[in-house]
C-alpha cells in the first residue's frame, strides 16, 4: 500500500481500504485459479496496481465516464482504476470464464461495484464507450480493430475519447501498422521504481 500512497497521497478512507483488501483477496483466488505468475504475487502492488494507475497518471475520467478493459485477466488495469475513479463505470472484459471468477470475487472482497464482469469476447459487447484499456494484450493493430467500432465520439476526461493502452519496449513499427494518430507517456515519468523503465501508455484519439 505504501507505494501506493506515495505516488497518489490524496486517497480517501474508503480508496484506501479497497486497495488495502486486494492483496488478501489476490492472494487467496492466485492460489486457487493462477491469473498472476507465482512471482509476482509479492510485488502486487508495484507489477500490477501501480503499473494499471498510470493510465490514471495520462488521463483522469470524468464522472460517468463508461470505459471498456478489453481482456481483463484478473481485472488489470480495471480493478486499480474502478477504486481510483468510484464514479466511472467499467466493463470488463474476459473470454476465459475462470479469470472473470477471480475478477468477480475479488470485487466482492475489496467492495468493488462499479465494474460489470462478462465472460465474452469483446466483439459480442453491445453499446459505445467513452475509453478503452488493456494491458498488452496483443499487438496494438488489431486491439484498435477490435475496440474502434466500440467507442463514441467525445472527451469524458482530461484526453478526448479514446484507447489508452499499457506496453512496453520501442512501439514504433507497431504503432505505424495501425495507421492512426497516436501518443505515447513514458510511466517512468511518473514513477520512479526500475520496473516502470521501459513502460508506456499508447493513446490513440477516437476519430470515425
């Protein structure tokens, strides 16, 4: 929690017991159902709450906002950012029914309710949204095909409408395949720990 505290000081009581709450509750569904390596499980709050809240570093949502965490896992970046903006409402969103359990359970623990968990592919998803999110899922080209007819025109935060996306390494010939504008934030701009070194966030504008 510590690490948490020192790059988001302003936390009320309530944020600070839900961020506190998942660590036993990752803990517990980690040993039963493995959506976090083994190794990490110890670092949880630096690999994996910390490193979703740079998106909240790049872009703070607006009240209402409605943002989609296409391929959610265990409910990274959503779970650290539901807690950080209580007011937005995210969809999460898994094809593998057995972390959207972990997803699931692990918002009832930490008091989470502003987060519908579906067991889906995110081409079934009806409706439009404000953001999308991930966490490398694959390679950037063919998150943007999939997200782009998902999203509405906009600005429902500090970034007009949009992909915020976290990866690593140089992005570049990645990026020119989606042939779309795009911005890239260095997280350790924002974070000083080694981990974030190489880490980004990708912000694709919405345009139709």
């Amino acid at each position: 929690m510590e690490i948490i505290e020192k790059y988001f000081p302003g936390l009320d009581d309530s944020q600070r017991e839900r961020f506190r709450l998942l660590k036993d509750a990752y803990t517990e569904w980690n040993a039963r159902i493995n959506v976090i390596s083994r190794k990490d499980i110890d670092s949880l709050y630096l690999k994996h709450v910390l490193h979703s809240l740079a998106i909240a570093r790049v872009c703070r949502f607006d009240e209402q906002a409605e943002v989609l965490d296409v391929g959610c896992g265990g409910g990274f970046p959503s779970v650290p950012l539901a807690i950080m903006f209580p007011r937005v409402r995210f969809t999460s969103v898994d094809s593998i029914g057995k972390k959207i359990t972990v997803l699931k359970e692990v918002c009832r623990a930490a008091g989470i309710d502003n987060i519908d968990a579906r067991n889906a592919r995110v081409e079934s998803i009806a409706g439009r949204f404000d953001y999308a999110v991930s966490r490398a899922v694959t390679d950037m080209s063919t998150f943007a095909g999939w997200v782009w007819p998902k999203l509405r025109r906009g600005r429902r935060g500090d970034l007009d409408n949009g992909i915020l996306y976290l990866k690593g390494g140089d992005l570049t010939e990645e990026m020119l395949r989606t042939r779309r504008a795009w911005h890239q934030y260095d997280i350790s701009d924002y974070f000083d720990e080694e981990f974030f070194s190489t880490k980004k966030v990708v912000y694709i504008p919405f345009t139709e």
